[in-house]
C-alpha cells in the first residue's frame, strides 16, 4: 500500500520525543504519534464530567499559540525553517542559552488582551486556551518555580495571563490554559531537553522537573487567575502514568469545576483530543471530543504561512465537527508584538457574522441522526429541529433525505425566513429549496425542519440521492481479510493531514464493502482513489454492486517527494482513476463492493470509491 516512511517531516517532532531513526514506518510512525498526544489510550473515555454540558453546548472555542517562537516568526539567524512554528528551537538546534537569551527580544508592546477577547466574541467563540507554558519551557506568566519567564526574562515585564484572564473575565468568556506537562526543551531534567545533561543524570530525576517546576506552574496557573475552564495539556510521550494522575488530582482539588483534555496521557481526561486537525468524516465511537484546527497550516506566526482558511471553509468545519457531535477549537497565532495577521481577524469576523446570524443551528445543538455527512453539507440537531446547513446549493434546488421518522410541521431558510416545499415520496424527502438567483443567502444558507418528535434514523448507510455525488470513503467501509488503516504526516507549513485506506489484501478472497442507501436507482459514474506500489502493479480488481461491475488495473501511483522535506523515501502519491458506468437498478439498500481479481502484490491502498450521477 502507502510506502511505510510516513515520517514527520518538517519538524521531526516524535521522532526527538521518542529517540527513533528519522526513517520510521507507517506503523511505527503511528505508534510514535499516539505515544506522544497519549490520544488513543483515551479513547475510551466516557463523558461524566459535569462542565462538558458547556463544553457540549459552546461547541466553538479560541486556540492559541504564542510564545519566544512568535518573535522568531520561522526564522532563526536569517535563514527560514519551514514547519511547525513553535518549534523551531527544536528545528534549527538552537543552543539552550541562545534560545532563553532570545527573550530579551520579546516586548510585545501592542498586545492588547481585551481587543483579542472581543475578536473571539465576534468569531462566535466561547472559550479561549493559551499556550501559557509551551516546549520550550517559556512562561507567558509569572511564576515563582522558573526565571524563564515573561516578568522576567523579556523587557515586557508584565504578565499577559493576567492580562488575558482580567479581559476574559470582563468579556464573559472561559479562560484555559495550555501546559506542556512533558516536554520542555530548556529544563535540564525535563523531557527532551536540548541541553547537556547534567552530570549523574538518570531517567528518573524527570521527577526534580516535574515536582519543582510543573507541579508549581500548574498550581499558579489554577490559583492565580480566576475561574480556569479547562487545562489543555500535551505529548505525554513516555511520562509514566503515575505523573498524569499526579496532575488529575491537583487540577481536581484546586479547581474541580477545570476540564483535562485525553492528551493529559495515562488515559486520563474528561474528553478526548483527536489529531491535530483531522475533522472526522463519521461519527467517533467516543464520548465527549474536540478536533483543534488552525485559521492557516501553521500553529504559531511564521512569515511564509499565508493560506488562509476563507469564511465559509471555517464554517463549514464547524459544521462538520459539530454535526458528527464535537466541539471546534481553532487556532489563531499573534505576532512578536502581540498582534494578529490581519486576514486571520478578517476571516474569523466574516465567519462570526455566519455564526451569530445562524446561532440556533450550532448553540446548543447535539450531533446529526445520520453518522456521516452528505456530499451538499450537514445536520445539526436540537430537540424535534433539524438545520440542514447547504454548504454546496444544489444545481436543481432540491435537496434528497431518506425518511426521518416523524411528520415535517414546517420547513424555512433561516437567512430569509422563506417558507421551503417539503415533499415525500415513498421512504423519500426532496426539500425544494429553488433557485439562489435574486435572494439574499449567507455563505451557508441554513434550511431549519421542525418535526413533531425526534428524528429517528434507524440506516445508517451512506445516501446516494441520485442528485449528488457522493464518495465513499475508507472509514466508512467494512473489510474482510484486509483493514482500514489510518496514516498522518506533516508538511512544510506545520500542517497535519490525514489519509485513511484499506489495506492488507491478503488474497483473492479480501475484500471490502460499502453499504448504500439508493435513494434513485439510476448510471453513476464511478471514480476510485488509490496509492499503489511497484510490487503491486497490474493488480485487476472487481467493483460490484449486485449483478453489475466495472473491472479495473491498478498501475504503480508513483513516489510523492514534494512531500518529503527530509532524506529518504518519500509516500506514495495517490491516484484518482475513472472507472466507468455502473448501474445501480434497485432503490433502498446496496452493497458496493471491491474484491482483487488477480493479486500482484499487497502494496495498494484503496482511499475512496465516488459515485457521480450519470448524466
């Protein structure tokens, strides 16, 4: 399938963590990754708290990522270093005395903590969480345990978590804090320290770090400064069990009413953290979770990062997050001086007037009755009310739904308060939304369905409306003899992505399976995207659906060395191929299945089969 060297490639950051060879394998990769957010040891977590009722309710939240390395804006001694801002200490191997002598250059003058608290009241945003600790073990506040501070390393002098937690308070909005509990590259007997070790030092004086410096901090930051709502934790990498229960009972005696994030490590938390920026396209098997995302590619200020996520791109994420039942936390990065990129404060205002005007489609609302979205946007529910939020207007104005269980009493666009037809045919809802020509719609026009009771979806395979096109994607499908396998890599601007694929074919009886709900029997045009190695080339396969199928090649898709920012081998690039016609005859429930016909080698992976509307 994928070549196995998905390594972290703009800034290594496992492979330091955890000491490995730049060059790991996908699965190894993975290990590494889950090992230092502690993510999937939490994933069972049950959501028991009693702050995740607001936590479930805000469903929007203020990331943000300041620090020395905002100054640095990407550049160390004039040379740029691509990737993951916050790191760049790690990047460019700074020693640890030029890192901590680099305060001196950090005056943010033009900070200004209420006009940032007002530009997260105007993005719609409920809570805000600061790095107030990062890796680099630099403290946006005061504190008694370190010198590494703001009050006292930098001509500032104040501190600016006082200052945020005064203009949160004033504002009404919930104050977090981010702590790196793990990691601080400048302690001499913290996790990955970049320094010298001192003389006699062994694995376990971790403990003279964690008891003098992160049990000190964590207490200043949960006693200092009002009411805290959350502390969002990061890498526990290897940090025995024992540490994280340490802070789980700190955070709990002091400030019992404060959320812990899973990435607290040991399979602590209240909630789970998914993967930097992944927006899961079906419905987690898990309790309460946030995906954290940023308003570009990188966490913290770098110069050469200007892809902008546009209004509706941040809304439509929103969306995503909310309607498969999470909460969206999105990331802003200040300059040096404490200011924000313009086009970030532009994007996040146009994007708050969306959300203010479609408050009733996100406050408060609960996930989707459907556990995927649709190929013209997504569901949000509260009580008998579902919002149909059209992300892509469909080109003959209707919009198709299986039946939901309970009469519609009325339908309407929230934008305008028009009045929208309803119809049913058989198990069929078409909603007539008509033509966008002459009226006045938001970026995301909102169509609210009021029922007389719950809707009750009881199929949850995916819709195929006959309208649409829709793709079927590798987490959606059942396997046999083969797996769904998840693969996450960075690229040059510290952005992560996210690939799934089935993998594994282990011989001509593997196969995978992707249940439908046919809501117009009719030709699709059939697409599948693949990555396939050099052993696997010439494999035929077979795509079925009932009697019909399309039988095709895989060929070899080729190394992608864009993505590779470090020597060695680079991933597999993915191909996207045309299939053919298929003819799906029957309405109601089908099977789209994809079986080897001949076996040439392992090395395929299958991320998606898209179904497009013959016409």
């Amino acid at each position: 399938m994928i070549k196995k060297n998905f390594t972290i490639k703009a800034c290594a950051a496992a492979l330091a963590l955890l000491h490995t060879s730049p060059f790991l394998s996908a699965a190894e990769e993975e290990k590494s990754m889950d090992k230092m957010w502690g993510e999937k040891e939490s994933l069972n977590i049950e959501a028991k708290h009693p702050a995740l009722k607001w936590f479930k309710d805000d469903k929007y939240a203020m990331f943000i990522h300041w620090g020395l390395y905002s100054e640095m804006g990407g550049v160390w001694k004039d040379k740029t270093y691509y990737g993951i801002g916050e790191w760049i200490m790690h990047m460019a191997n700074i020693p640890v005395e030029e890192y901590k002598g680099f305060a001196s250059q950090f005056n943010p003058e033009k900070f200004d903590a209420t006009q940032l608290v007002k530009l997260a009241k105007a993005a719609g945003m409920k809570t805000i969480v600061i790095t107030a600790k990062h890796h680099d073990g630099f403290a946006l506040f005061d504190s008694d345990a370190s010198d590494f501070t703001v009050t006292k390393a930098t001509p500032y002098k104040r501190d600016l978590m006082k200052q945020l937690a005064d203009a949160c308070a004033a504002e009404g909005i919930r104050l977090g804090f981010y702590y790196s509990q793990n990691q601080d590259w400048t302690e001499p007997y913290g996790g990955e320290y970049k320094g010298k070790r001192p003389k006699g030092y062994k694995p376990a004086d971790f403990n003279i770090y964690f008891e003098k410096k992160v049990i000190p901090q964590v207490t200043e930051l949960l006693t200092n400064y009002g009411d805290i709502a959350m502390v969002w934790f990061d890498t526990p990498g290897d940090m025995p069990k024992e540490y994280s229960q340490q802070l789980v009972e700190l955070v709990t005696k002091l400030q019992p009413d404060c959320l812990i994030n899973s990435r607290i490590g040991g399979g602590y938390g209240d909630y789970v953290s998914l993967g930097d920026m992944y927006v899961p396209p079906v419905r987690p098997n898990v309790g309460a979770w946030e995906t954290v995302d940023t308003t570009n590619n990188s966490w913290s200020y770098a110069w050469y990062d200007q892809n902008w996520k546009s209004p509706k791109t941040i809304c439509e994420r929103l969306v995503r997050v909310a309607a498969r039942g999470g909460s969206y936390m999105l990331n802003v990065g200040p300059k040096g001086d404490g200011t924000i990129p313009e086009q970030a404060v532009v994007s996040l205002e146009a994007s708050g007037d969306w959300v203010k005007a479609h408050s009733e489609a996100i406050y408060g609302t609960t996930a989707s009755p459907f556990d995927q979205g649709f190929s013209w946007g997504d569901i949000t529910t509260n009580g008998n009310d579902l919002y149909l939020h059209v992300f892509d207007w469909p080109a003959k104005g209707a919009l198709r739904l299986p039946n939901l269980g309970a009469n519609i009493k009325s339908a309407i666009i929230l934008d305008d308060g028009s009045e929208v037809e309803v119809t049913e045919d058989g198990s069929i809802l078409e909603v007539h939304l008509g033509s966008q020509v002459g009226r006045d719609l938001s970026i995301i026009p909102v169509v609210k369905l009021t029922l007389d009771s719950p809707a009750k979806v009881t199929n949850q395979a995916t819709q195929v409306d006959g309208l649409t096109p829709v793709t079927l994607l590798a987490e959606m499908a059942t396997t046999d003899a083969c797996s769904e396998k998840g693969y996450r890599w960075m690229e040059k601007f510290g952005e992560w992505k996210h690939d799934h694929f089935i993998q594994g074919w282990e011989s001509k009886d593997s196969k995978v399976t992707w249940d439908i709900n046919v809501l117009e029997p009719a030709q699709y045009s059939v697409t599948v995207e693949y990555s396939c190695e050099n052993d696997a080339a010439n494999s035929e396969w077979i795509l079925s659906c009932g009697d019909e199928s399309i039988t095709f090649i895989t060929f070899e898709s080729g190394a992608d060395s864009t993505k590779s920012f470090q020597p060695g081998p680079a991933r597999q690039r993915n191909f996207k191929v045309n299939l053919g016609v298929l003819d799906i005859p029957k309405a109601g429930l089908n099977q789209i299945q994809v079986t080897p016909r001949i076996l040439k080698g392992k090395g395929i992976g299958i991320k998606g089969i898209t179904l497009q509307p013959y016409r």
